[in-house]
C-alpha cells in the first residue's frame, strides 16, 4: 500500500474527530510537504531513515516547517505500525 493510500483511506477520514484548525494544519503539511516527498512511496519503503531525510530537507520557513514534521511523524508512526501489524 502506498502512503497516499493509506492517507486517504485510513488516515484522513480517522481525523474527522480532531478540531478543524487541527486538520486544517494536517491537510496542508500534507499537501505542501508529505505527499509530494513520500506519497508514493510504499508503506514498507518508509525506514528511519529515510523519513529522517525527508525531516531533514524541509528547507521553507514559517509554521509549516513546524506542523509539517510533526504531521508527518503522526502519520508515518500510524500507518507503519498499521502496516506491520497488517504484515
């Protein structure tokens, strides 16, 4: 399964229950930062590593940089333990 997968059929509809500025911010770290980088990666391809490289490149200023790490932390955490547990 594929990240981009996973945030639309897993991920962003189990949001639903968290405040609109909340998913307001997720939806644009999301947009901005984490599916251009890593949405199409497979779930089994998102290592240490390579999220942290990822964490690394994020060069832009502002809050983004802020939420966009921290999104991506909550859903990369989410979707691998999902997807091991799966495996």
């Amino acid at each position: 399964m594929l990240l981009n997968e996973y945030w639309d059929e897993s991920y962003w509809p189990s949001c639903g229950r968290l405040r609109e500025c909340t998913r307001v911010g997720y939806a644009s770290a999301w947009r901005r930062h984490i599916r251009p980088e890593l949405g199409d990666m497979d779930l089994a391809d998102l290592t240490g590593p390579r999220i942290q490289s990822w964490l690394d490149s994020i060069t832009s200023a502002g809050a983004a940089v802020r939420r966009g790490p921290y999104c991506g932390r909550c859903c990369v955490r989410r979707c691998g333990s999902d997807y091991w547990m799966r495996t």
